[in-house]
C-alpha cells in the first residue's frame, strides 16, 4: 500500500488502512472489479485530501473515481460516509487559527502537508451533528463532519494549548480546550473553499443575481423555519436579521455552516407553530406580503429584486416543504437521534427526545398535517 512518502508530499495521503476495518471491507468489495489486475499506483484528490489506492490502470483510476463519486454524497467527489472515517495524524500539525466569531468559533487547524480541517470545540457538539445529519437527509450541502474519538481528544487539544501552533494571546480559546471533561467529543469538519454568503454580498453581489442561488435560499429559509434558527437566513417575519456568515458560498452552490435550533421559542412552541403555518401560506398563495419578504433579503444581499428571484425562492421553499412531508418522519428522526446520541454519554443541555419532538411538530406545521409524537 502507498504512503504519503512515496506519493506526494504536498496533500494529505491516507492509504485504506485509514478506514475503520468495516469501511475498509465495504469499499474494497463495491470497487473489487475496478480494481483487479492492475499495477500502478492512482489517488483520488478531493478539497486537499487523497485517498491512496495501489495497483490501478487508468481505466481502472476512472471506474473507481466514478464508482466512489456516483450518487453518495450531496458533494460532487468522494463519499462522505467514507471520508467520516478517516483517521488524522494530530501530531503532524503545524498552525492552529481560532475565529473571533460567535460564542465557541471554531478553529482551523493546518498540517504540514498544507491539508486543514476545522475543529469546533463546543462542549455539546451531538445537537450540532445530529442537525447536520438532518440537513443531509433533507439533501443540503453541508462540510464533511464527525465526532472525534476520545483516543484523539488529547492530541486535539494538545494542537490548541501549544504555544508554537496557537499564536491567539486569548485564554477563551485555551479554555475551551484545556477545561472541557474528557469524554466530550470535538466536531470535525471538512474545511471548505470559498466565501461566505456574508463576504459575497459586501464584495461581490452581482454573484448572487442568480435563480439557482436563490432557490437554494428558499429551501435553505425551510429548513431554518423547520429548526427554529435565527442565525442563518434572515426572517424579516420574524425580525430575525439572521448571520450570513454561517452560509458558505462555492461555485455557485449554498453550503450550510453552524446549525443551531432554539427548542424554546420566545413567546411558546403552540404561537411559533401558528407562525410557521401564516408563513408557509403566504409563500404558497404568493401574497404581496411574501414578495416583500423577498425584497428584504434581495436588500440585504445588496441584489436587485426581480419577480424571477422571487418565483426562485418559492419554488426551492416550497420543493424543501414537499420533502420534509415525504421523508421527515418520527420513526427517522427517532433512529437518527438513537444513532447519534447513543453513541455519546456527554450529557446535552437539550434532552435528544424533546429536540426531536420539537422538529417532528415543527415539520408537520411546516406541511400542514397532524400526527402524534415520539413516545
């Protein structure tokens, strides 16, 4: 099997023994035909990360870049149910960058292979995974992410309490690693290419004149309303003036950042229900009032309204709408936050079956239907 020394020195290498044995298995049986008798050596390079496999022609290399690629993932490139898997080497960092924003930020850390990953060092990153999990099912592009090991919690935080990688004079960041109970795991997260929503608006707006672009939105406000998330997408219904910096911009596509929910909303679950329902039939009647929600964010992007931006938007809202009835049901997200929160003995500040009721109920508003929740 290839190694990074004899492939090349300037991206992240990991050869299949990186998988978990099980990942391993299951690839190399899905791709055994692309594979056999072959005999050189091909990677497969995604976003600064390559994947080592030996022994491949150049017809075999495309069989298996097309084989891996095919429809597993909302990314164009490699699985990120197999990416989830890979196994870091901590020791071979070489910077670690804290963002000023929000209450935790995250930190980007660089290796010296030039490869970076984000680690978000929140002490309940389980609510953070489960909704990501929840936007890929909905099928929203989000960063490749997963729960840390605990065999890798000190080498993690050793990258943030060395003074040689970590340059940030705030002890916040330091306690943010230095005090947090062992078992509590860090989110891992693909570091992704690109601006945010944010940067593109200020710098760039002409960029978001764009129909697919605001679909995205529309789909993107669902799925915010669904959560009861004001730090993503603006709600002027709601005088959420939102954060456009928790939505990535790369080539011409909408990734979502930083996923929160707030399961207790300010003037009770029965009136944000009542909201959600006036929302949803604004947008399907088409009302003037729903035009003017679109001009606000037109605004805000610093973009010309047009009626085709709005049409956009409606159309990728109410797409988003369709199938949240059709695939978000209690029995889903039940096994999702079995999946997720079993896995985990950190105690959330959220109990994993009132969040879950919270969205089953906002998802049945959202679709305008009635049934029981999770007992």
């Amino acid at each position: 099997m290839p190694t990074s020394q004899n492939l090349n020195n300037h991206h992240q290498v990991f050869s299949l023994k990186s998988f978990y044995p099980y990942q391993a298995s299951t690839l190399a049986k899905s791709l055994l035909g692309a594979m056999m008798g072959v005999s050189i050596t091909a990677a497969f390079k995604r976003s600064g990360v390559e994947i080592a496999v030996a022994g491949m022609t150049g017809a075999a290399t495309g069989a298996f870049l097309s084989r891996i690629s095919e429809g597993l993932s909302s990314h164009a490139g490699l699985s990120k149910h197999d990416v989830d898997t890979l196994t870091i080497d901590w020791k071979q960092a070489k910077r670690l960058k804290h963002s000023q924003n929000g209450k935790v930020g995250v930190s980007f850390i660089s290796f010296n292979d030039d490869s970076r990953i984000v680690v978000k060092p929140t002490y309940h990153p389980e609510i953070e995974f489960f909704l990501l999990k929840l936007g890929e099912k909905l099928g929203f592009k989000l960063p490749m992410a997963r729960l840390s090991d605990t065999r890798e919690h000190a080498g993690i935080s050793r990258c943030a309490l060395n003074s040689r990688l970590n340059k940030d004079p705030r002890e916040k960041v330091k306690e943010l690693y230095q005090h947090r109970p062992p078992e509590s795991p860090f989110l891992i997260m693909e570091s992704l290419e690109g601006d945010t929503l944010k940067d593109v608006s200020e710098n760039h707006p002409a960029q978001l004149q764009s129909n697919r672009l605001f679909v995205q939105m529309g789909e993107l406000f669902a799925f915010d309303l669904l959560l009861n998330n004001f730090d993503r997408m603006p709600n002027p219904w709601m005088n959420y003036c939102g954060n456009l910096e928790n939505i990535h911009v790369t080539d011409n596509e909408l990734f979502l950042l930083d996923s929160s929910m707030d399961v207790n909303p300010v003037h009770g679950h029965q009136h944000y229900l009542s909201l959600i329902r006036m929302i949803v039939g604004e947008l399907v009647e088409g009302t003037r009032a729903s035009q003017s929600f679109v001009k606000d964010i037109c605004q805000r992007l610093g973009v010309e309204y047009s009626t085709d931006l709005y049409h956009a938007f409606r159309e990728g809202f109410l797409e988003k709408r369709q199938r949240v009835a059709n695939h978000l049901t209690a029995e889903v997200l039940n096994e999702m936050r079995l999946t997720i929160f079993k896995a985990s003995s950190n105690d959330s500040p959220v109990d994993s079956l009132e969040l879950t009721n919270f969205i089953v109920s906002n998802a049945l508003a959202l679709s305008d239907e009635t049934s029981s929740i999770i007992g």
